[in-house]
C-alpha cells in the first residue's frame, strides 16, 4: 500500500498502524501546498530522516508543484481544503496504480486539525474513479502518540498546516473565510 505522508510527525505513528495490520507499506511524498519553497524542504528532510529510521521506502514527487495548487484555489480560498486534498489524494493513487499498489491512504487522517470527513469522502471518491482502494482509518486519537515516537529523532516540527492561508492563521490568529 502506499501511505501519503503529509509531514513526518503524523507519518510515524500511521506507518507502524498499516504495517501492524500486515500491509506491505510504501510512503509517498507530494505536498505542493507548502509554502514557502524551504518550508517544503524541511518537511521533506525530515520525512527523509524519519524513513531512514523506520526502514521504509519512500517516493518522492519531484519539483515544487505550487503554481498548480495556487490555480486549484485562488478564486475560492474557502474551499481550498478540498482541492489541496484532491490534488494530494489522486496523485498518491495514480502513483499507487503505476506501481501496481492495491491501496492508497494518507496520514492526514490522524490530525485532528484537518477536516477528517472531507479527507474520507474524497479518498473514497477518488477510488471509486482509479480502481485504488482507499483504506480509512480513524487514528485521530493517536496524534500525540504519534509525536512522541518523532520526539527523540529532533526533526523539523512545523507550525502550520502548510498554504500560505494558513500561516497567516496560525501567526495573525485569525481565520480566512
Ligand atoms: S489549510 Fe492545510 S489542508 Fe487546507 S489548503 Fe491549506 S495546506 Fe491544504
């Protein structure tokens, strides 16, 4: 199965949570949401670092794919969950199929700051499109397990979710409609 991974922090604890569930994992790497470009760079290094240490593969999108993400939601920032989302979801199955991976998941379900139902309608959607299967779980309650597994590794630990939008909710502490 190949596991979309947004940072490696929510990426520790679902990685071990599929492998106890006897999958084969793979993780993959394609956020073109995260601004700025050396914000994305750190997050990666990190996600690199964490699958060293946990002996997994791990693919990697190359390029920095923010001028496609920019024309998914300027025009309708209020929406820009779903089209972040769609875009991260779909690649990770179109890769999974190229590969001739059975299953597609993403460690965004372990977050309870995004919007869970949403990530499980769309992940559903797009399997019903590919052929991909979508396997859900609700590991939100695992989110600080999650992080503790990361403490001792002293990765990069982000602040904000990733757009733009949302660094300037988290430091103007103010929310975009
Ligand atoms: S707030 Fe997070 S999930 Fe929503 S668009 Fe921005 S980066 Fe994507």
């Amino acid at each position: 199965m190949l596991i979309h991974a947004c940072c490696a922090h929510c990426a520790a604890y679902t990685i071990s949570h599929w492998r106890e569930q006897g999958y084969d994992v793979s993780a993959f790497w394609y956020n073109p949401n995260i601004h700025p470009y050396m914000e994305h760079e750190q997050r990666l290094e990190a996600m690199k670092a964490l699958t060293t240490q946990l002996k997994v593969s791990l693919i990697v999108s190359e390029g920095y794919e923010i001028i496609d993400y920019f024309r998914q939601v300027v025009g309708h920032e209020d929406e820009r969950c779903r089209h972040c989302f769609q875009m991260r979801l779909l690649r990770t199955s179109e890769v999974a199929r190229e590969r001739n991976l059975s299953a597609f998941t993403t460690t965004l379900l372990i977050s309870p700051h995004q919007k869970h139902d949403l990530i499980r309608e769309i992940g559903a959607s797009i399997a019903e499109a590919t052929g991909v299967e979508f396997l859900y779980a609700d590991l939100r309650k695992r989110y600080s397990d999650s992080r503790h597994l990361t403490k001792p590794l002293d990765l990069y630990r982000q602040q904000y979710c990733g757009c733009v939008y949302s660094e300037w909710e988290r430091y103007a502490n103010i929310q975009i409609k």
